[in-house]
C-alpha cells in the first residue's frame, strides 16, 4: 500500500513515538496515509489507545522482526 508519509521512530520510547505521530499526522490532510516504523514493543498499544482517543484509523499494526510498523490514516 502506497502511503502519503513515513516516519521513523525507531529507538524511541514513550511518549515520543506518539508525540511525533500526532506532530507529523497534524500536518497531513485528510484522508493520508502515514506509515511509522518503531522499535519499542509499547507502541503497539500506545498507538493503539491514541488512534481511539484521536479518532485517527490505525489500519495496520504489524511486526518485522524486532520492528513494528503501523499504518494511520489521517481523520477528517
């Protein structure tokens, strides 16, 4: 899937995984497809929880080795 925006956030840990997706989806239109690659293990229910507060879709959230890789979609 073919995303708008990517962002590393990997060897980073709570909070600034989420304060770096909540920077970079705030600059994204609606509808955009950002794509983020983490290492630490907490991010998959930080993210989580984020997605259902914020609103934005957490469409995808896998794991590639000791990398996890999470696809939100920007809400309106």
């Amino acid at each position: 899937m073919e995303t708008d925006k990517e962002l590393d956030v990997r060897g980073l840990h709570c909070p600034l995984p989420i304060l770096r997706v909540k920077k970079a989806l705030s600059d994204m239109q609606a509808g955009q497809l950002l794509r983020v690659v983490a290492t630490d293990p907490g991010t998959a229910i930080d993210f989580a929880v984020f997605s259902q507060q914020t609103g934005h879709p957490l469409l995808e959230s896998t794991e590639k080795g000791k990398e996890f890789v999470f696809l939100f979609k920007k809400a309106c």
